[in-house]
C-alpha cells in the first residue's frame, strides 16, 4: 500500500493506544506496522514469508514491544498469546486465498478477541454483510454475522496499492457480539449444516438439508421446505441446529 491518506485512515479507525495487544496478520513490509508499534501497544505479527520475516526483523527488531512469528497463520495458535487480562485486537490484509479458512480459524477463538479489522476485497466484504434473499448471501454471511457485528469501514481503490489490483478493496471492522443474537446449542453444527445447505443453493432447502432432517421435520419447525438456503435467515438455521441437537439427545 502507498497512499499514505489511506494508511492514516486506517490507523485512525484501529486506533492503537498503549496497554492493549494487537496480532497484525501479513504484516509484509511493515507499513501498518510501523504506526502500531509507535502506538506502544503490544504487538505480534504473523508473517509467514521467510524473506519478508527477515525485513520485519532487521526493521524493528529494537522495538522492546513488537514480536515477529515466521508461520502459517492458519497453523498458529492463536491462544498461544492468550492473556488474563488483555483481549486481542487482530488486524490485517487478508489474502482472497485464506481469508474463509481464516475467519473461521479466528471465529473459532473469539473469545479471545476484542476486534478485528481486515483489508478484504470488496465483493467478499459485500458477502460478509450480506443479507438473506440476495445472491451474496452464503454460509460466510451467517457465520460472521452469528459471532460478529460489522461494517465497512473504509472503500480502498486500486490506487492506492503498487501495483495496482484489478479489484477494489474494503476494510471491514468485526465486532463479537457481548451476548449471542441468537442462542445456538451447538455452533459447530450450526456450521456444518449451514455449509451443507449453501454447496446445493441451487436446491430447496428440504433437498440441501435431506441428509439431516424430514419433510415432518420442517413441518415441526414452521419453516417452509420448498424454500432455497439464501431465503433463510441466521434464526431460520439456528432452530434447525437447535432442533437437530435436541432430537440427538
């Protein structure tokens, strides 16, 4: 990134200050991570480039409050940098690549986490926020928005990276919820079958969901089962994990 106005927005939306612990994912050459760690707050980065690492290190190794792990974020442990007192603050550039695997990594230790910021293209920030009945709505659209409030925070062009991308970029701010919008019982089931609906969208959900549930089923649920998995909402899902668990038991 180049455009030193859109960095300073950045900066100015996280809005670093001492005391608190910030993980930077992808950190690369350290543009963000320069003003984090005049912030004083305590920083770790995650770079997973062995070449990049060693710029980062020889950059800012004399800063007392900055930590550099070489590795795979989606290998790293997060609770590793659990602390008593500290809630994390996860900032970073999310590649196209890992950015559903990562999220789900982070979602998974939320309770760990007091925000997070991520520099995403638009069209996955557009699907992040999207909401039922639209063609972006999908399994990332519940899920996020099941742990995480969220909104779009700055609108980043092409232009303001070298060199340029053919895609517009956003950076979306995340949020956990302090309590549930919506009480699941088992949230890992609530993913699972919610990834179960979304790889058939094209099918009605008693079709996507056949595996798991039964006309009666539906029935029993009020939910109607010639709809499509984008015509349900969060709360929709939520009762049929719900349900689903309680049959199990």
């Amino acid at each position: 990134m180049v455009d030193n106005n859109i960095i300073a927005a950045i900066v100015a939306a996280i809005n670093p200050i001492k005391e608190q612990h910030i993980l930077e994912i992808g950190p690369g050459l350290g543009v963000l991570t320069q003003h984090l760690i005049a912030s004083n707050a305590k920083i770790d980065a995650v770079e997973i480039d062995r070449d990049l690492a060693q710029h980062l290190e020889a950059r800012f190794s004399k800063s007392s409050n900055f930590t550099l792990h070489c590795q795979d974020i989606l290998k790293f442990s997060i609770r590793s940098l659990q602390s008593k007192n500290t809630k994390l603050r996860v900032v970073g550039n999310l590649p196209y690549n890992i950015s559903t695997p990562l999220l789900f990594k982070l979602f998974a230790d939320i309770d760990l986490i007091s925000d997070m910021f991520f520099m995403l293209q638009h069209e996955v920030a557009l699907r992040l926020a999207a909401k039922p009945n639209s063609k972006e709505y999908g399994r990332m659209s519940i899920m996020a928005q099941y742990f995480c409030n969220m909104d779009i925070v700055i609108n980043v062009p092409p232009s303001a990276f070298d060199p340029a991308p053919k895609v517009n970029s956003s950076v979306v701010r995340f949020v956990p919820h302090a309590q549930p919008i919506v009480k699941v019982t088992d949230h890992k089931l609530l993913q699972t079958l919610v990834t179960q609906a979304f790889s058939q969208r094209r099918k009605t959900i008693a079709n996507a969901l056949k595996a798991s549930l039964t006309q009666n089923d539906f029935i029993v649920l009020q939910i109607d089962p010639r709809l499509r998995p984008e015509n349900l909402g969060l709360v929709d899902y939520a009762n049929i994990a719900n349900y689903i668990t309680a049959q199990q038991r």
